[in-house]
C-alpha cells in the first residue's frame, strides 16, 4: 500500500497502479456500520450523473460487519495532483493572467461538481488539500479539476425511497445512518479548510460550507483572497 489515511474512527489504504490500462488507485476503506459508506455516495453520484468526480472502475462490498466496521474497496481513475502542488507549479510557471484563469475554472469546476452534488442530496464535508485534484495541460493551458474522498459525505435526503433503497443495496439502515451523519456536522472534516460557521459550531452543513472551504483553500496555499481572481 502507497500509504494509510486515518479518519477519525475510519481508515483507508490507498495503493496506485493501473487498472485495464488506465492509470489507478485502489482505496480500501474500513469504516463503522452506522456511517455512510463511501460507495453509497459514489451510487448516488453516479446514478444522477455528476460531473467532477474521479470515473468508478470498481467497488463493492468486501465484509459487511467484522466487529461493527465494514471493508469497502474502489477501484478508481487517478485524477492527478493535489490542489496546491498543481496551482503553485501554475503559478511558478505561468504569467498571472493564465494562472488566474486556471484558477477560475477550477473554483467553476469544483463548485459546479458541489452543487450538483447537493441536488442529489449529497455533501462533501471535507474539501482540503488532498481532496481536489488537479491536471493541468500546460500544451493548451487547461486545468481540469475532480473532488475526491466522499468517505466523509452524508445524505442529506436519507428518508427519501431512492436513498433508502440505495442503503438496501450496500447493507447499511438509510435512516438510522443518515440521522447519525447528521449529529456529526459539526466536527466532520479538516479544520484547516473548514468553513467558518462549521469552526463556530454550526449544528448543520450545507453546500455552502463546502463552497468556503474552496475559498479557504484557496487562500491558504496562494497567498490570495478569492476576490483576487473573482
């Protein structure tokens, strides 16, 4: 394995390679039972057809209960660097004009792939560093941004029938998880990149929280307010 990631009572194993050719990662993710499965989101996600987020290979369910975790695997493409090691290399190589403009379109991608995400009920919680990746084609000189890791995310429509049948498809109870997603609002996430409400205590998360980490993030690694390329 590449590397461990650890998520407050949830660890994942990320491994890179290739998958038919195309270049990969492999995440394994143990988790609670009476937390949204990673691969829920992605069903969610992909069902409704959001754009922004890293193509799905493969995923399944490897153990349903050990001890009150479960053991999911995905198979996914690899969607390139994180945001800040992309957007300085911009910055470094590219006059202030171009790297305004990929900036642009990644804040345009990212908070496209967002919103699009709440509409189908789901929210990110943890938009940080590693969580946005980013390729730039410095021959057309284009960024293309993916929101990565939704093992954080919650359903924010849980008792509706399409979520509950999703839950009945990866073994988990809609309601009993969604409501305990819920009560973890205020402390989900990376606290350097979350949103102010969320900081001060905000007993729920919305889309908006997710769009102001972008602009935290922004700001961290750059140096700049968002009004800068605004």
């Amino acid at each position: 394995m590449d590397r461990e990631i650890s998520l407050y009572g949830r660890v994942a194993y990320i491994a890179t390679g290739e998958f038919d050719g195309e270049a990969a990662v492999l995440k394994l993710s143990w988790t609670s039972v009476d937390r949204l499965p990673e691969n829920a989101a992605y069903e969610i996600l992909l069902r409704d057809g959001v754009e922004g987020i890293s193509a799905i290979f493969k995923r399944g369910l490897l153990i349903e209960d050990f001890g009150g975790f479960r053991l999911e695997y995905t198979i996914m493409e690899f969607c390139g660097e994180p945001f800040s090691k992309t957007i300085l290399a911009i910055q470094d190589k590219r006059d202030d004009d171009t790297f305004t403009k990929a900036v642009k379109s990644i804040v345009n991608q990212t908070t496209a792939c967002l919103v699009n995400a709440f509409a189908s009920g789901i929210v990110h919680r943890d938009i940080s560093d590693g969580n946005i990746a980013v390729q730039y084609d410095y021959y057309d000189d284009e960024a293309y941004a993916r929101i990565i890791d939704w093992g954080y995310a919650k359903d924010s429509i849980f008792k509706s029938k399409e979520s509950v049948e999703v839950g009945e498809k990866w073994c988990y109870d809609s309601a009993k998880v969604g409501k305990n997603e819920e009560e973890h609002d205020p402390f989900t996430g990376t606290p350097r990149y979350m949103s102010i409400s969320t900081l001060f205590g905000a007993s729920f998360r919305n889309v908006m929280a997710d769009i102001e980490s972008i602009f935290m993030l922004y700001s961290t690694h750059c140096g700049r307010s968002i009004s800068s390329v605004a």
